[in-house]
C-alpha cells in the first residue's frame, strides 16, 4: 500500500483521516490545524539531506541510492551530526543520557 500526503493539511486533521488510520492501526504525528511544529523536524531532517547527501553525489541506481541514504542517517546523522535541538549532541548521545 502506498501512503501519500492528503493535498490540503486541514485533511491531517479531519476525524474521517483519522479513523481511517486508527482502523488501519497507523498512529498520527500531526496535531490541530494551523500547528506548524509536527511539519518542521521534517522538513528540516528532508533539508539536511539534501543539502548534505544529494547534493554532493549521483548513483548508478536506485539500490544505490537506498544504500547511500541509509549509510547517510544510520553512520552519520543518527550518531555523529550535531542536533541543536538536542542541546548540540548527536541523537545517539541524547538518548544514552537521557537513559542514564
């Protein structure tokens, strides 16, 4: 099954959506309409990658690319790029401090 973005935002948030996705045992990250935070950390996340992964290389493939962009958020984002939302750690950092 393919997941795509509802067209208009105010579809996020429409009780229909959601009981479709509670039916379908999907849990919803955004919250009432006009709240930009939820949309944020991912187009900041999506902007990182294309300024630091895609815009430095090109692959044969699509395998390739798949591979290159998990080497990119599994080797480098998660456990050494710095996060200034997380008080400049590595997410990795974050949550091993937070567990201790």
């Amino acid at each position: 099954m393919v997941l795509r973005r509802p067209v208009e935002s105010k579809q996020y948030t429409s009780q229909q959506f959601a009981s479709l996705a509670a039916e379908f045992g999907v849990r919803l990250s955004v919250g009432r309409a006009g709240q930009c935070w939820d949309n944020a950390l991912a187009e900041s996340f999506f902007s990182t990658i294309k300024r630091e992964l895609l815009g430095t290389s090109a692959w044969p493939s699509r395998a390739a690319a798949r591979t290159a962009l998990f080497d990119f958020i599994e080797g480098w984002y998660n456990l050494h790029r710095l996060h200034s939302s997380v008080g400049h750690l590595s997410p990795a950092e974050y949550e091993t401090a937070l567990a201790a």
